[in-house]
C-alpha cells in the first residue's frame, strides 16, 4: 500500500484557560512505518477526557506532563493496518494511546495496545465509554472507594457526563437513592427521564442550593466528585458519618490555574473518608469488571450516550465542551470511518 | 460530711478567636447529692484538648456545642467520694467527662463513667494521656487510618503535643522514619533527643518548608495531621502516591471562624487517602488498645510527658496555650489533689 498520511497535533504551548487551536502544530507527514513487533494502527475514535486538559498544563499530575513538541497525548480506539507482531493482526481493533493523529504505532510489552474480541456486540464508541475505561472509572471509583450500600444516597456531580452517567447507573443497579446535578433543565430531565436518578439539581438554576437540600432530605453518603469547587464544598456540607468521596476529577479548577482548594472541616466532622483515583490503580481487575460492564449493557441496564464529534482537526476546540458542559455522556472525535 | 462547694465554669459568650475567663461565669454553689445509680466524684485531673475549643463554638462539630449557661464539657479523672451505685465505690478513680467544676455525679448506663484499676502502676494524669483517650487518639488514626508500614516516612504535625508525641513513638514502634514539625528549637531537640524521632521542622523557622523539604527526601507516606491551614498544605504537597492522611485535627483554624480550606488537587492527582477521625469512632476497641499503650509505657518504649496548670480557676486561659504552642505533651488542670 502506499504510505498514507499522517496528521497530528503536537503541542506548542500551554493553555491557560481554554484551549485553542494556537496552542498546538497541526502537520502531516507520513504515516510510521512499523518495525519488528510493531502495528501500523489507523486511528479510529479518540476519546476526549478532562485529562486531556491537564496532561496539556504542567500541574502536578499523575503522568509527565506533554511535552512540547510531542504529539498530544490521548486514548482512542483504531484498526490494525500492518503488522510486524505477532500480537496484532490486521484488522483487530485495538485501544489505547494513541494520540492525536491519524495514525500510531502499537507496540508489545508494558505499553501494548489491548486487542478488542473479534465480532464484539457493542459498538466501538462504547468501548471508550461506558464499556470502556469511562465505566471502569465510574466503577471501580463507585464500587470500591464510595462502597454504596443498599438504601444510601448516592450524590454524583457532571452527572449527565461520560463518567457521570455511569456512576448513577451503577448506583441504582446497586439499590441507592441516586441524584445527579448537571447543568441545564434538559440534562437534568435526562437523568430522570432516561437513566432512572431519583433526583436532579440543576447547578444553572439560581436556587441551586435548595434544590440540593430538597434532593437530599437524608443527607448523602457517597460523593462521587467531579467537578470540585464551590458544588463541591457545597455537597460536602450535606454528608452524613462516615460518609465516603471518591475524587475523580475537579474539573471546574482545571483551567484556572489556581490550587483547588475547599473546607476540609466537614472531612474532619463527619469523618468522611476522601481518597483520590485514577482508573489504572485498578488495571488488574479490568477483566472481570469490564466483562461485568458489558453484561449490564447488553441487558439494557446501562446506557451508553455519546457526542460525536467529527474529524481530528476538531478535537483541540472539542476538549472544551467537557468544561462547557457542552457534551452529554461520552465525549469523542471520529477520525476515520470504523 | 458537711456539703463541699462546688466551683464551676459556665459558658456565658462563644469566644471569637482567643479565650478569656469573661466567657464563662464563675459559679460556687453545693455539691451535688447524687441520686440512686449516681455517685459523687471529686475532679482530681482535667483534660485540655483542641475540642473544647470547638465545643464553645457553633461550628459544625460531633458533638452539640456546649450551650449558653450550660457547664463547661471536659474530659477529666476524679475520686469517688460518695456513692449510691453498685458501680462505684468510694476511693475509686473514675474517668470520663466531668466537666470544669470541682464536683461532678456519676451516672450508669450510656453516660457512665469508667472505673480504673485499682493500684495502677501508671500516674493517673497518664490516664488522660499517652495511656488514656489521647495516646488511643494517636493509636487508632496511625494504626487504623494511616496503616504505616516499615520502612515508610510519618509525618506529624504538632508533634511535641499531647496526640503527636504518642504518634511519632508509635510510628518508631513500628519500624517507621519519623518526621516531627514543631514550633522552636527546644521542641525540635525534644523530638530528637528525647522521643527518638529521625527528623523535626520548626515551622517558626523562616526555612522551614526547605527544613520540611529536607527531612522527607523519600518524600511523605503518611500524614497524621493535627494542624491545617498552610503547613498541613506543605506537607500534602510532599505526600507520596497511594499516601494515607488520618484527619485528627486543624488547630491552626479552630480561632478563625473561616473555613479550613486546603487545596484539594494532591489528593486527586496522588491518589491520597484522607480520612477524618475522632477517639470514640474506636471505642470498641479502647480495652486491647489501653492495655498495649500501657505495656509500651511500662517497658519505657512510651514516653508521658505532660504540662500542668494548677487550679481549676486558670482553665480557660489555660486552652489558650493549645493555639501558642505554650504546651509539651499533655495539657492537663490539677484541680484537686490525688
């Protein structure tokens, strides 16, 4: 075949703020030509995280940060077009980091590609979202750090997002009283009307702050936070003893700059137990989880939604609907047809 | 026996910042006659602590807030003087919450008070510290909360007080590096010299957060916090991955009245445990705990060390040497004799 062409954006300065096409080079040059125990792998969807923003600063951060010049960081899901690995055949899908590009190169060893099962009945997108490292975030974060028991309230912030989403879902699979705050009467009509949450609080509304005592009448016992903030601070009056807080992103802080800070005197009170996450501290359990995940969504259980955006060249400018509030549920660029 | 007069603290105003003796009426009046299942306990020994601090205020606390006109709440030890329960005996030294008064009652049932051996071959203020509800602080939120293993770097804060002088002890027990911050040199050369610990900060130093930087060059495992405010934010800067933070205490903030905020992004972004505690959240546990304390004292590998202020009348002003750092190790009023 001939060697195809290879867009990519590489990052040329740090946003502060938002994001824009500026801060990055958008080049072509040839596709990678694989070598021994690589995959030429053509870029199908990327996901787009609120991840993608800090990788982007030079916060403290739980990876190195891009660097500038590298190709931008990001997960995603594509097909193998050539192969020099055993591992990989041509036509697998495969999901990982791929980049903002057109085309990656899979590799063997601690930094391969996972080989999605041939004839998967769900579509690929769902593999990025709530069948994909978005549910296992929402699981593992609710499952294990929140530990929901039957009858708990169980409050989520970004509700109607990728992560979000699941997190309700998984609560009232779970038996809790599940409410969600999002931005908008339409999100939250979402909630109630498609995923099931009991309750919803509109964090546009002027009198969202009632609206969040009126949703919790019983206080809440699990936090699942996204957001941070004063929604959050506000959440974390309201919990209950030993109460627990699954920190999976603090999303309204991210373009600020700023250290995000809120009370901790609620922590100290009510002996609230707060613990931090990110997906891959669970990465030898994601088997049986997303094999679990999966199952609730082929018995019509959990709910995939997704905003999809069309071609790479958009997804600089697309990352900012995550902080817009302009997607609901998963959040990701088609960069070439499945 | 003719009637003994009874002094007693009263809470008349919620102090705002430091407290004065103007904030409480001063009140003689009888001792109290108990009644059937009650007894009549002389208060030898009153516990300082930072809650009773929290307990004159009305911030959001675990406990209702001492009201207006009420006696003043305060853990101490007494003597049984007079005793109409098969519980107490006359002679027996009780423990438990007398509150700042000369005399108080025993009661059975949920609000008894605990009976101490008798000939304990431990001081009885010890009992309100490295072997009573303060060396059980320090016990269950290293222990339970923190999880330290060996090998790993603890970091205590307000590390010459009654709860962070029995952390470090423990926490060198146990096989760990121990970090100290302090306030002056005399407390710095105390943790080293006299407690064993590795390393002490003296964040009245300008240099102390270069101090901080180089007593925990492996960075910080677990973080027993007492303080809050800007060094408690220091030290969570330094926390290592998967790092554990038992929540004890924000003394820095108790005066203020503001809300105790702290940047939240180490948490998320090392994956930080922080966990908010009080004494009695263990108290299943206080037998097998108190009698290991107690072992650990008897064979010298515990240290009590205490601060006494003579006179129930100096009370009040006492707690103020909580918030100066006027204090090493336990803050205790004698307020009658053994």
């Amino acid at each position: 075949m001939t060697v195809p062409e290879n867009r990519q954006f590489r990052l040329k300065a740090r946003p502060t703020g938002r994001i824009e096409r500026s801060h990055f080079d958008f080049a072509t040059q040839p596709a990678p030509e694989p070598g021994p125990g690589q995959a030429l792998v053509r870029v199908q969807y990327l996901s787009l995280d609120p991840t993608n923003r800090i990788w982007m600063s030079d916060m403290d951060q739980y990876m190195p940060p891009v660097a500038i010049g590298e190709v931008m960081r990001g997960g995603g899901i594509g097909v193998v077009m050539k192969s020099e690995s055993d591992r990989y055949q041509v036509g697998d899908h495969v999901m990982g980091l791929t980049g903002w590009q057109d085309y990656c190169l899979a590799d063997e060893g601690e930094n391969a590609m996972a080989v999605l099962p041939a004839n998967l009945p769900i579509p690929l997108s769902a593999m990025l979202g709530a069948c994909g490292m978005t549910g296992l975030t929402a699981y593992f974060g609710l499952l294990e750090i929140g530990r929901p028991q039957v009858g708990e309230t169980v409050l989520v912030s970004a509700a109607a997002g990728a992560v979000g989403s699941v997190v309700g879902q998984i609560a009232k699979i779970r038996g809790c009283r599940v409410v969600g705050i999002a931005g908008g009467e339409a999100k939250c009509r979402y909630l109630l009307d498609e995923l099931g949450f009991d309750a919803a609080v509109d964090y546009k509304a002027s009198d969202w702050r009632e609206q969040l005592a009126a949703a919790t009448p019983d206080g809440i016992d699990v936090n699942f936070e996204n957001v941070g903030g004063e929604i959050m601070e506000a959440v974390m009056a309201r919990m209950n003893l030993f109460g627990r807080m699954p920190l999976c992103g603090m999303i309204s802080g991210y373009n600020s700059g700023e250290p995000m800070r809120a009370d901790f005197s609620s922590i100290l009170m009510r002996r609230i137990e707060v613990r931090g996450f990110i997906v891959s501290d669970f990465m030898d359990r994601f088997p049986a989880a997303t094999q679990e995940l999966a199952t609730w969504y082929l018995e019509g259980r959990l709910k995939h939604q997704e905003t999809v955006i069309d071609g790479l060249e958009q997804a600089p400018e697309a990352v900012n609907l995550l902080f817009d509030g302009g997607n609901r549920g998963k959040l990701v660029v088609r960069v070439s047809d499945d």
